[in-house]
C-alpha cells in the first residue's frame, strides 16, 4: 500500500500567530494562557522580528525597483509605512514601504525595452559624499549614499539627474523590514517555512524569560541552534571555483 500523504505544502500558510504562541508557551511549561499572556507573546513575537534585524541580510526580504528619476532631485526617501510619509514614485510598482536599507544600485536606460542597459553605481560612506566638492551638479549618476532613519530609508545620488537623466530610471535592490504580528491571531507570519521552527523557539526564549527564568538558558541554547541552521540555508547558492596556484621554482 503506498505511502498517504497530506500533498500540502502549505504548513507555514495556515501556521498562525496563536498556534506559534502556543507551541511556545508548551515548550515552557505553560498551558491554557490568560488574555494577557496572548498579549504578551504577541508583544514578544514582534520583538523577536525586530532583533532578526540586526542577524544580517534575510533574503526573502530583498526586493527590486526602479526609482524615477527627477531633474535637480539629489534624494528620494522611503518611508517606514504611509502614516509617516509619501515614499517616492517607482516603477513598475509605486508606494513601496518598510525598507531598511539599499544593498546595490544601478542607471537604467531603454527600461523593458531589448535595449535596456544598467550601469552600476557605487555605494559611498557619509564621509566620502560630504567631500564632494559640488553635490548639484548634473549628469549620469554615478554614486550613491544611503542615510537609515527611524522612520525612513533615503537614497542620494551624484552626481543629480539632468534634464536627459530624467527620463530614465535608478534601478535598485533594496531590504525590507519583517512585517510585524498585526492585531489577529490569525494571522500568518511574514517568514518562510524555513524559519518557523527558530521562530517559535525564539519566542519561548523571550517568554521563559518571563515566566519560566529557571529555563531561559536552555532555551537560548535551542533558539540559537535553530536560528543558525536557518540562516545558513537562506539565500541562493552559487557555483564555486577552485583553481590551484601553479608555482615554478626554478625559472
């Protein structure tokens, strides 16, 4: 007889907020949680993502754009949601929020066209765009300087789009936040499978510290462990080139 399966693949879909509380609070020792413990987890999970954002780069948050250029725009801002300001206009997709910072950035002429072309510009440090010597100055830009505020991201080229620049587009790879809980335990999370099971153990490390302390260091141990093995697998790999040194001694 073969093998029955579920042919779903959906786990993490249908894997909401108050399932993940309370696989969490179990792995504690707690069950059948009060009103103010769902408050509590969920305060938690939302810490949780906010400190996965400083364990690197997560790679189902990279997103891609093009930013339309302005004639005389040094700077084009995006912000953390509408309620704290109007993100700049980009193609094809406008009103992009939630961005954290922008990895690369390239000039794009002819865009959807087979004639498009992208040249990459090079991102510089604060120090290195406060030397330049005119920052209105006009032409094809060239570099790129990126400021993380609280509330927004901003991205400032040099040298600033011209009249002939402005009919074309800055292409870029950028990093989002991970969306937070929201208000329904029902919903899903804002993460791939891959990472549900360092999710929860995280969660349980934030609330034994709460409620169980005599296990928060057992349950720091799992939530690293799982959290490491996760941010290994992420991302894509790429193919490796080993060539050995040739060396002759005697010539």
């Amino acid at each position: 007889m073969a093998n029955v399966t579920s042919g779903s693949y959906t786990f993490d879909k249908t894997f909401a907020v108050d399932d993940i509380i309370a696989e969490a609070y179990e792995r504690i020792g707690l069950v059948g949680t009060a009103g103010h413990q769902l408050l509590s987890a969920r305060r938690s999970l939302n810490i949780l993502f906010q400190e996965w954002g400083n364990r690197g780069i997560h790679f189902w948050e990279i997103g891609n754009t093009n930013i339309d250029l302005i004639e005389g725009t040094q700077t084009y801002n995006f912000f953390r949601d509408s309620g704290d300001g109007t993100s700049t206009i980009t193609t094809p997709v406008n009103g992009i929020y939630g961005i954290t910072d922008i990895l690369s950035a390239s000039y794009r002429t002819d865009y959807n066209t087979t004639d498009q072309t992208d040249l990459p510009l090079t991102k510089v440090t604060r120090s290195t765009y406060a030397a330049f010597s005119n920052k209105m100055v006009k032409g094809t830009p060239s570099q790129f300087w990126v400021q993380r505020f609280i509330d927004q991201t901003t991205i400032t080229l040099y040298p600033t789009a011209g009249a002939s620049q402005a009919s074309n587009y800055v292409n870029i790879y950028y990093l989002k936040r991970v969306q937070d809980a929201g208000a329904a335990y029902t919903n899903a999370t804002d993460a791939p499978y891959r990472f549900i099971p360092c999710m929860v153990a995280g969660l349980a490390f934030y609330l034994s510290q709460k409620y169980a302390p005599q296990r928060t260091q057992e349950m720091k141990l799992y939530y690293e462990d799982e959290l490491q093995r996760a941010l290994q697998e992420d991302g894509s790999a790429a193919s490796t080139y080993i060539t050995p040194k040739t060396y002759y001694p005697n010539i």
